[in-house]
C-alpha cells in the first residue's frame, strides 16, 4: 500500500559525532511513531578526502603522492571496513531498538559532504534529509560543521530536519510543533506539511502553535489602508487551522498566536518560552542567491533555535 504521509524516505547522514547521534536517535524516535508511513531510513556517511592531510601528516609522507599509492587505497579501503562500515551498523541497530520497522540501508560516498549528501537524495527521491546541528568526529578532519548549511542551501527537493541537543525524550519526538505562518506560498506549504505530519503522528501529540508575526511596518501600512490588520491575520490562522481540521486534529490541541515585531526574534521567543520538539517553518528567499545570502527568516530562525529540531520545508 502506498504511503500518504509526508515523510516516506529518511536520508541520515552521519559522522560518528555527538550531534550526529543525536540525529539517529530523533530519527529513530520519529520513525518509530510513524508507523507504516515510513518507507525507509538510509544512513550516509562520507568519506572525505580533506582526511588524506591527516594521514599523511602521521606517516610523513606528500599527500599528492598519497592518493594514487596503493598505500592510499589499502588504507581507505581498511577505513571503510573497521571504521565506518561498523559506525554505520551501530547505527543500524540503534534505529531498530528505537522501533523502526521500515527498511533500513547503510552507504558510503567519497567528496565533499553536503554536495554528496544533495546529491544522493536526488538520486534516491528521498523526501526528507534529517541531520545533527554541529559536530566534530573523533578524527579532527572529518569536520561536519557547516555542512548542514550547505545542505539547507543546496537541497531543492527535500525537506531538511536540522536536529537540537534537546530530545525532549519523556515526550513524542513532535509532541509540541511552533508552525510560522506568514501567508507566503512557502508558509502555506510549510502549514499543509505539518497538518499532513500531525495527522501521521497522532495522538502523541500535545499542542500546535500557529504563529503569525506582523512586521511593525506591515502593521503600519495596513492601518494606513484602513484594514483591521487583527482581522486579515485571524483571518491567514484561521485558514492554516482549517488545514489541521481536515485531517481530524481536535481543535483544543491547535493554538493561534499573533505577535507584532521582527519574525526571526518572535518565532526564537515563542520557540524558547514554549519548548516545542520541533518549528516547523517554509523555505523563505525565492531564488537560490537569496538563500546564500542567509537573509531568510527560515535560516535566521535556523541558526539561532537551539533548544529545538528545526524542519524546513520545501517551495
């Protein structure tokens, strides 16, 4: 039977780090309250060649000399099999003892991290990449650090979980949701994702908070229009919270919240005053230059929400 929910495909990179653990276990967690709807995890990790300094300043020998030696692929191929592939499996088992039923894969790629892991959800049609905030493993030059900057940016057809240190682990793994709504067709598909993702997860959950942010300068220049700006927002939440109703989330669990200021500041206050496990929020910035610039509310909220999985859903 074809699955309906709005996570079908997990791809999980990992890196043998503290936050990367952290990613495999909300996944494992998410996945296991998913039921029947996830078709499928993959755990990816990549091997990056930026490590070939580190070897070869431990065996005193020229890198460039290094990577077309049989030395060199001795040495990788050993890596891949006592390091990496065992950290893959340990992860494996991890994901069924979180409850797991679905399919669960391992691969190993070669090159730069986020253009690897971009890539391989293309190829795989994967529907959501989820991953660790920040992170350095055990060999100093696997760093993970920005790569999932650099995923967030690239990924065109993925939704992107970027994972907190906090699990909130006595609760579901999105018992509370904080969803931005702005109006925006990004916003509207960030709302109809998160009723699709409430309705897979139900009845763990515990509280929906729809939360519009006017700009006091929208606010100003809709009383100049003489249009009750309460009115137009209330109208916008209500909209979002008919998407809720329609898949049978009690209204008592669905919450409407109008905040008056700069959007990133009032999501990160009500995300920091309501500890909600995930944010769920639209990719802002209509072309690819826009998001390099990180001027998005979706990656300003990204950067600084640190006490919550924050999901950015696709354009």
């Amino acid at each position: 039977m074809k699955k309906t929910g709005p996570i079908r495909r997990i791809l999980l990179p990992v890196d043998g780090s503290q936050t990367s653990r952290q990613a495999l276990e909300f996944a494992g967690r998410l996945g296991a309250a998913l039921g029947k709807n996830l078709e499928g995890v993959t755990l990816l990790q990549v091997m990056e060649e930026s490590y070939l300094s580190h070897i070869a300043a431990t065996r005193d020998l020229r890198t460039d000399i290094l990577t077309h030696s049989n030395t060199f692929k001795e040495l990788k191929s050993r890596h891949r099999g006592e390091d990496i592939q065992p950290s893959l499996d340990k992860g494996k088992k991890l994901l069924k003892n979180l409850g797991i039923r679905a399919r669960i894969e391992t691969r190993i790629a070669e090159g730069e991290p986020a253009r690897e892991i971009v890539r391989m959800a293309e190829a795989g049609r994967f529907s959501t990449i989820i991953m660790g905030r920040r992170g350095v493993s055990p060999a100093p030059a696997f760093y993970f650090g920005s790569v999932t900057d650099k995923v967030v940016k690239l990924v065109r057809r993925q939704d992107v979980y970027v994972v907190c240190k906090n699990l909130f682990r006595n609760d579901g793994p999105a018992a509370k949701m904080l969803v931005a709504v702005d109006g925006s067709p990004d916003s509207a598909r960030a709302g109809e994702y998160a009723a699709r993702l409430a309705a897979a997860l139900n009845p763990s959950l515990s509280r929906i908070t729809l939360l519009t942010v006017i700009p006091l300068a929208n606010y100003e220049q809709t009383i100049k229009s003489r249009i009750a700006p309460d009115k137009k927002t209330w109208d916008l939440l209500g909209k979002a919270r008919r998407a809720f109703r329609q898949v049978s989330i009690p209204d008592d669990v669905v919450t409407s919240m109008i905040r008056i200021g700069k959007p990133a500041e009032e999501i990160l206050a009500e995300a920091g005053k309501a500890r909600p496990q995930l944010v769920i929020l639209g990719r802002a910035g209509k072309s690819r230059w826009q998001r390099l610039l990180l001027g998005s509310v979706s990656l300003a909220v990204l950067h600084r929400c640190q006490g919550s999985t924050v999901a950015i859903i696709r354009s």
